[in-house]
C-alpha cells in the first residue's frame, strides 16, 4: 500500500511544484543560450528560431509567475512559490545579458540540455494531466517512493543523448559503410515518406522485439533488464528505468538496422520522435485502452502485462509498436479488457537508487544470490 500522501488542489502545493518545474525550465533554457555549444544537441540547433524560442521562454516564464503566485495566495505556509519567483527572478537577469544573435561552434562532445528540457516539458504537459484525470491505480501518486530515482534516470539518458547515439551509429558506420549497400539504400529512401516511416518502424520493431526476448531469456541480460522491471509505481517517468548496458544494447539493436537500410534523414527524426513517445505512453498510468488500435499499436494496457508479476503473464508482449509480432511469434498475452492487478519482480529483493541498481548486474549474480529470479524461471 502506498503511503505517500496525495497532493490536494487549494493547498497550494500543486501550483507550487508547477511554478518550480517551469522555473526550473526557464533557467535551464538560459544556461543552454549562454553555452549552445556545449548544451545543445548538434541536430537540433537548425530548429530553434531566435523568435519561436524567445516567445517560449517569455510563456513558460509567464505561467511560472502565476502559479508561484497561485501558491502564495492559497498557502502562505508553503515556501514553493518563493523559490520558483528567485529561479524566475535569476532567469530574467541572465537573459538581459544575452546577445541577440550568436555563432555556434561545433564541438565533438555536447551535453543534451536543451533535450532534457524539452522532452520533460512536453511529457509533463501531455501525460501528467492524463495521469491525474484518467489514472487506472487511483492510489499512486506522482511522488511515489522510488520517483527520484526514475528522474535521476530520466536526466542522465537525455542528458547523455550523444554519447548514446555514437555508440550505437559507430558500430554501423564501421561495419557496413563499404559493402555495396548504396543502391539498397537509395530505393528505400525513394519510397513515398509514410510507407517507409511503416517500414522503419516495423524493421526497427522486429529487431528490437528479438533483442528484448533475450534479455528475458539470457540470465547475464537479466541482470541488467531486471533494473527496468524493478518498478511497482509504473507511470509515464518509470518508462525511463533502464539501465546503461541495457539502454546502449536495446538502441543498437533496434537503431543499427535503420542505419544499415538507409531510411531518410526525415524518416529517422520522426521515427525518434515516435518511439520516444510510444515508450512514455507505454509505461503511464492511465486507464485509457484505446479501443480496437489496442490491438494495432502497443498500448499502456498491452504494456503493463509485460510488467505484472503475475506468472501466467511471465516473458509476453515484448513488441514496442506492433502486437501483431507478439501474436506471430507466440508470445501475446490475450488481455482482453483487462488489466494486471500489480507490476514490478514481487516480493524480490532489489537495491534501491541510481547508483546501486548501476553496479548491482555487475556484482550479483542473480541466479546464485536467489535476489532476481529470471522471468523463465518464476
């Protein structure tokens, strides 16, 4: 039983964690104008249009200041607004010293900042309300014990986009750069742009549903996919709970094969998006099944059986995007209108916290301490 308490509309402390959160986006906006170089992601610099961003910034920068103010005047107890009014207040300063138009030299390394900021802001508009309106376990809240945990994780994996993404390109550029592949790769991208999005996302789909299926299989793999099972709160951060050598080797697998085939530059960025949204979708708690395209594209419904640690559910519904792969490889869970009651490894001993459950597959062995049994083995 969870025993956080829930946050209750007119205490003020709900527009106070807002406030703080776009505030806190603010700040983080200014740091990344005053280093673009280091802060921002190379491929996305080309989308941000001095005006369109400075519009954002002032918007964001708006609905923080009336939600510090909603939380003063509601609460004079809570203290969240007065820290959101200081970040705001720090975040105007900083931007006074702006220029209006700067270079951006290009660098071999860059941290993902403006990644970060932009993905949590987008989620947290989109699947926060979703949760607290349309939530399927009423008693989970947003601040469920492990929830720093999971935006610990949720920041490392964005911050370290580049990092990710050379190692999962390299191997591809290395190995199948020079093996005659150009003509291939010239007819897919000259297919019209959504039957080759299809196409991506099926290819990508089938490889990332084998990858998956061992890491289930494999005890070794388990170790590290055990991390991402590890959460009973499943709600849209929890999505983000997957451990280094787990995320670097899924990516690759499911990424390697869309660099290989050659997919448009276009056909990548939108299937990014995609998948990205699809993975938060997939792990929020919402009731939402959405009808018969549950049985199209992977829901939270269809995802959630992947997480039960009911046994009867134990090493099904591995696909991202497709059930049809699931159905054609015999492992669907035929869910029906139903959901599983809990999700998580049970009553397995796990370790808490980022750093722990990092080394943790690299010093347990999880068949001989008895601590995370494989799925196959339950």
């Amino acid at each position: 039983m969870n025993q956080n308490k829930r946050l209750k509309i007119g205490e003020g402390k709900i527009s106070g964690y807002i406030s703080i959160f776009l505030a806190i986006i603010c700040f983080g906006t200014t740091i990344c104008a005053y280093y673009p170089e280091y802060l921002t992601t190379a491929d996305f610099r080309a989308l941000y249009k001095p005006g369109y961003v400075k519009w954002a910034f002032l918007i964001v920068l708006t609905l923080s200041f009336a939600f510090a103010l909603t939380s003063f005047i509601l609460s004079k107890k809570t203290k969240l607004g007065f820290y959101a009014i200081i970040l705001i207040a720090a975040s105007i300063f900083l931007a006074n010293g702006l220029p209006e138009y700067q270079e951006i030299d290009s660098k071999r390394f860059t941290i993902g900042m403006d990644w970060l900021l932009l993905d949590i802001l987008i989620s947290a508009v989109i699947f926060i309300p979703m949760e607290l309106f349309l939530p399927k376990r009423l008693t989970q809240t947003k601040f469920h014990e492990e929830w720093r945990t999971d935006l610990v994780y949720f920041i490392i994996s964005h911050l370290l986009i580049q990092v990710t993404g050379v190692l999962v390109q390299l191997p591809a550029v290395l190995a199948f750069s020079n093996i005659g592949l150009s003509g291939f790769q010239e007819w897919i991208q000259g297919i019209w742009f959504i039957p080759q999005l299809l196409l991506a996302l099926l290819v990508s789909d089938l490889f990332q549903y084998t990858g998956h299926y061992f890491f289930h299989k494999i005890p070794y793999l388990w170790r590290f996919h055990s991390v991402h099972h590890s959460t009973k709160d499943i709600d849209w951060l929890a999505g983000s709970r997957t451990h280094f050598v787990d995320l670097i080797v899924v990516r690759a697998v499911s990424f390697l094969p869309l660099y290989v085939f050659g997919f448009s530059p276009a056909v990548f960025t939108t299937y990014i998006v995609i998948v990205s949204f699809q993975a938060v979708l997939a792990h929020s708690n919402t009731r939402i099944n959405f009808g018969l395209l549950r049985y199209v594209f992977v829901t939270p419904q269809y995802h959630h059986w992947h997480h039960s640690d009911d046994p009867k559910a134990y090493d099904k519904n591995f696909a991202i995007h497709f059930p049809f792969i699931d159905m054609l490889f015999g492992t669907y869970y035929p869910m029906g209108t139903t959901w599983p009651e809990s999700t998580g490894l049970g009553d397995v001993k796990f370790p808490k916290g980022f750093a722990r459950q990092f080394v943790f597959p690299f010093t347990k062995n999880p068949a001989e301490n008895n601590e995370i049994e494989n799925p196959s083995e339950r």
